[in-house]
C-alpha cells in the first residue's frame, strides 16, 4: 500500500466522520430553530385570542344591555376569540384556534380525539402551564400548543352551575344538557392553537441541504489541494531521493560518458 493510498484513506475517514458528525448537528439544529420559531407564532395567536377575551371582558360584554329573553354570545370572551380567529382562518385556512371543553356551552367546542387527550391531561397534571406537541394533519404536519383552562372566578359559575340559575335565554339556545356542573377551580378545557410546520420544516431541510452540499465541495477542494501538496512537497522529492538512492546502491557515481550528478539541493526542508 502506497504512502498516497494510505494518506488518501486517512483523509477519507475523517472528511467523512467529520461530514456525518456536522451533518447530524446542523440537521437538529435546524429543526429545532424551525420547531421553536413556530412555537413563537403558536405563542403569539394564544396571546392575540388572550386579548380579545379580555377586550370582551372589559369593553363590550358590560356595554351591551341584555334582555332577559335574549341572550349575545359575543358577551362571552370564549366566543368572541374563536370567531376573531376563525376571521383569521379564512385567509389562513391551515391555522386553528379552539377552546375545547369537556362539556361546553356551545356544542361546537367539545373537545374530540386528541383534544380530549389534552383537556385530561391537563386535569390530571394539575399545575402544568402549556402542553405542545405535533400531529398529522390533511395538509401535513402540525405543531399544537394548549394551555388549560380553569375556572378561577365565582361569577363564571352563574352560568354554569345549574339550569337553574342560568339565564333563561341561554338555556333556551343551548339547552339543559350542555356547559352546566362546573366546579371553581375546575379545568373544564384548554385553549388549543395548532400553527402548520410544513414551511419551517422545508426551509429548514433547504437549508441542511445547501449547508451539507458546500460543505462536501469544501471537503472535494481540500481533498484535490492536499494531494497535489503532498505530491509537489513529498511524493516527488522523495522519489528522486528513492531514485539517487538506488543508483548509489548498486556502485552507479558514473556512467559510460560522464558521472551522475549530485542530487540537487533545493528548499529549507527536511527532504
């Protein structure tokens, strides 16, 4: 085995460890800085749908008379986010908001599948702040952020405790069997917002392919560089010192005409 098949063997054994060890880096990295930038935006449409609860809560649910045999829902701050939100998916459709219950006032915010595993989640861990995760979707894969949703205030129970005691117009809408036996202090839901990852997720492999292709035409020229090196600097030199060293080893100082030349001297070298 040639001194230049063994260097190029070492060589190739430590481009390649050191392709895979930063392929494995930069692939993680990068998915993890796509997962966390939509976990920014998921943060951000729970922040907005926060809002516009308490802008209901403050602003309009005290500024609009109620008659007795009448009841507005978007009075209630759980129905006044998800309608702004769902304002939001008609533009973009693949984003959701939900505040998904046990056993809601509104039947379309029962929680289903998934969601329930969240919502029991949340009451058997009592204290947990959020819960993320991901799913697959129809129009691929998701991140999802839940926190829960605790009765924390007396008065929300005056809506919920009995049929009783609810008014008369909300019961009429929504009927006897929904949203009642609440306790304080309760999780009865979670507020769900699913942001799609597919986007992050392709820029982010975009840009563990462009990284891994430089790095390899990084590697190729350093390969072609370092062995026209070690021709020029070694293989060479030690070739013709080789050739004078045979020739020395079998009496050759002249030949028939003229004697061999000394092997010339040049660089500051060892060789």
């Amino acid at each position: 085995m040639g001194l230049r098949l063994k260097f190029n063997l070492a060589l190739l054994f430590v481009f390649a460890l050191g392709f895979a060890v930063s392929g494995y880096l930069s692939y993680n990295l990068l998915h993890k800085n796509a997962r966390d930038e939509v976990l920014r935006n998921a943060g951000v449409m729970m922040e907005a749908a926060l809002s516009m609860r308490q802008y209901t809560v403050s602003q309009v649910r005290d500024k609009l008379v109620q008659k007795e045999d009448e009841f507005l829902p978007q009075t209630v701050p759980a129905f006044a986010a998800t309608e702004m939100m769902n304002q939001l998916r008609k533009k973009y459709p693949d984003y959701a908001y939900k505040e998904a219950a046990l056993n809601p006032t509104n039947p379309r915010d029962r929680a289903e599948g998934w969601e329930a595993d969240v919502v029991n989640q949340f009451r058997k861990e009592a204290g947990r702040p959020e819960i993320s995760g991901t799913r697959v979707t129809d129009s691929g894969l998701s991140l999802y952020l839940a926190r829960p949703f605790q009765i924390k205030d007396q008065a929300c129970l005056s809506c919920h405790t009995t049929p009783e005691m609810a008014p008369a117009a909300m019961v009429t809408r929504y009927g006897r069997d929904n949203g009642f036996g609440w306790q304080l202090n309760e999780v009865i839901g979670a507020q769900l917002v699913s942001v799609p990852m597919s986007l992050p997720v392709q820029n982010a492999n975009r840009a563990f392919q462009t990284f891994m292709a430089s790095l390899g035409g990084v590697f190729l020229a350093l390969f072609i560089i370092l062995n026209l090196m070690l021709y020029v600097l070694i293989v060479r030199p030690v070739r013709r010192v080789s050739a004078a060293a045979d020739r020395l080893s079998i009496g050759r100082t002249s030949s028939a005409d003229k004697a061999v030349p000394e092997l010339p001297e040049s660089g500051k070298d060892e060789l």
